[in-house]
C-alpha cells in the first residue's frame, strides 16, 4: 500500500491466544493475538538460530522458540531467556474494518 500498511489477515484468522506467520515481501512476520484482543507483531525468526516463532508456544505474554526454548517479549520484542541475547523486530500493527494491517 501506499501508505505502508499491509493488509496481512482477517482478525478471525487469529483465534485469542494463538499466532500466525505471515510473508510480508521479503519478511517473515508473526502476528499474536493475545487474550483481551491485543495484537502484536514481531519477526517470526528467532535471533539465535533460524526457527519459525510460530511453531514455538505463547504463554504469558511470551513465545517460545521451538528449537532452543529462547523466550521473547511478545510487546516489545526483548530476548527473556537464552540462548537467544538478539531482541526481535517489532512491528507497528492495526485493525481496520475487521482486517490486520501492518507497517514495516
């Protein structure tokens, strides 16, 4: 688009509690849906070594790399636990109409 927004997924493609990856052009970006109606989105690559976020699990506010068990801030991003020392990417996200926009 051509103010930077990029329709990504419909809010009903993200039940409470859960996440999705998304290709946005060359990014991989993962979309959480956190209880209370929260979204956020992130780089669904982990910094300590390639694994999809998404595949990982959401608990408390966190994800959980699949792969080594690093944890990260689902709001901010922040690297919580090694192996991972490498914040993620966030990325700013709205609902519009029903629909997920994000802004790289």
């Amino acid at each position: 688009m051509a103010d930077g927004w990029t329709r990504v997924a419909a809010t009903a493609d993200v039940a409470e509690g859960k996440c999705l990856g998304v290709r946005v052009g060359t990014k991989d970006v993962a979309i959480f849906h956190l209880p209370g109606g929260e979204f956020h989105a992130t780089d669904n690559i982990c910094t300590h070594e390639y694994a999809l976020l998404t595949e990982g699990w959401m608990e408390k506010g966190c994800i959980e790399c699949p792969l080594h068990a690093a944890q990260f801030d689902i709001r901010t991003g922040k690297a919580m636990s090694a192996p991972a020392d490498t914040d993620l990417a966030v990325y700013q996200i709205k609902v519009e109409a029903g629909d997920l926009l994000v802004k790289l």
